[in-house]
C-alpha cells in the first residue's frame, strides 16, 4: 500500500482505478456533507442522467453522486470504477473466471459505457469504458482519490481473479500472517492494493472495495465528519503508509481518510 503523490490532469492505465461514485439515500444530504468536508463543488449532468451529480476539486472532477434506488436493495456505499478499454468484452472475462454480471453494460450518453459486475469473491466493483468523460481528473490531493484497495476472505482467488480479467502485476508488500498485502502495478507504480481480510472479516461478509480520500489534516478532517453528521468506524493512526482512518457520511457509506504525500 501507498499513498499517491498528487497529480493533475490524471487519466488511469487500463485496470486501474478510474472513477468512484456513491450511491447515497438522500443526495441532497450528501452534497451538502461532502461539500462542507472536502469542499467539493458539483455539476449536475441534468434529467436524462437520472439527476448524477459530478464532484469537484479545483473545477476537475474527482467522484460521482447519485440517489441509491430502493429497487438495488443496496446499502449506500461508494464503488471504484476499473478502466477498461471495451465493457463488454471485460464482462465476457469477468464471468468467465467466475465473476457475475449486474444487468450488463450500459451507454452513458456522450461520457463513456459503463457496467456493475462482482468479482469471483463476491465483491462488487464497476467498469468504466470512457468516451467524453475519462474519469477523475486529479489524485493524490486533498478531497481526491490517493488509494483504493480490495479486503477479501479469499485473498489468493481474488489476486488470480484480477490477473486474468485485468492482466494486474502484483507486487507482494506483506506477507504475514497479521498483515497479508500485495499491490497492483501499473508502470512501475503502485495504484491499488488487495488485503487478506480473513482476519477480521467476519464469515459470510462480501469482498469490500475501499476508497481512500486525501485529507490535509485527518484528525481535523475527523472532526469535521463528525460535527456534519458523519461517524468514526476506525480512529486516526499512524501507519508506514501515512495517517489513516475510516469514516462513514451520514447515510452510512464508509470511506477511508489518508494523509497526503509530501
């Protein structure tokens, strides 16, 4: 695991990171918290994209928002979107290595393709196909994306899952039994990581993706997520990778904070 360093004008490598967005119960709520936590502006896309909501930083976007229909029977939450150059042939590859499908791709009109497909641990992730909209713009800085990883149970199905579908080169960062990590590398450069879970997820839960957000400040950040409605699931620590917590909006999506990289 990393934290990466910021950078502007950012497009993604094939299979990596790309985009996030939150599926959230009460937007407005959700604009208003992330606004006042990350200073996040937003562009609405209008009616004929179902009332998405695009998050700024600096005028560049960086996140997604959009209401979570009751009909998804999903908890709120955010997904991490991997880059793929042809959705549709991604899915084939996803089912084949024993992933699943959630309805197929889908054309975003004059931004890209788009589809929801769960991995062969059972964590859910989404494709994006870019046309007019390459995805986030800006990394590594406060209020953008600086790391995304996959806890899962199964953690050696889910490394050879990825390989096949997305052709990742993993770099082993750990490999104890308290600390089982590897990263994906994409010119040299590590974007994302996979973590054995087995240790603390319970039996029966999903493969989870996480987003970590950069924060300037994380224990100040905290304080502002829980003074705009938002809770601590695990408090601020120093690690090798930075000052880290994990944080939910009010609504209930959970989101890692990191600190940013000299």
């Amino acid at each position: 695991m990393t934290s990466s360093s910021a950078k502007e004008n950012y497009t993604a490598p094939l299979g990596a990171p790309t985009w996030i967005d939150l599926g959230t119960s009460n937007l407005a709520r959700a604009r208003e918290f992330y606004g006042t936590v990350f200073g996040w502006t937003f562009e609405e896309a209008g009616e004929e994209y179902g009332g998405y909501v695009t998050a700024l930083v600096d005028g560049k976007p960086v996140a997604g928002l959009m209401a979570n229909d009751p009909q998804w029977n999903m908890p709120d939450g955010w997904t991490t979107y991997l880059h793929t150059a042809d959705a549709d042939a991604t899915i084939e590859a996803v089912v084949a290595a024993g992933g699943t499908s959630c309805g197929g791709a889908m054309d975003v009109p004059a931004k890209g393709r788009m589809a929801i497909v769960t991995d062969k641990v059972g964590g859910m992730l989404g494709l994006w196909q870019p046309g007019g909209h390459t995805g986030f713009e800006v990394v590594g800085a406060a209020g953008t994306p600086v790391w995304h990883h996959l806890a899962t149970r199964d953690y050696t199905t889910a490394i050879d899952f990825y390989r096949t579908v997305f052709g990742w080169e993993m770099n082993v960062e750990s490999d104890i039994p308290e600390f089982r990590y590897s990263n994906a590398m994409f010119g040299g450069e590590p974007l994302l990581g996979v973590m054995d879970g087995e240790s603390f997820l319970p039996e029966g839960v999903p493969s989870t993706w996480t987003v970590f957000l950069g924060a300037e400040d994380v224990d100040k950040t905290l304080e502002v997520v829980v003074a705009n409605g938002g809770t601590v699931v695990r408090a601020a620590e120093d690690t090798p990778y930075g000052r880290l917590a994990a944080v939910t909006d009010p609504t209930g999506a959970e989101f890692n904070l990191a600190s940013l990289q000299d």
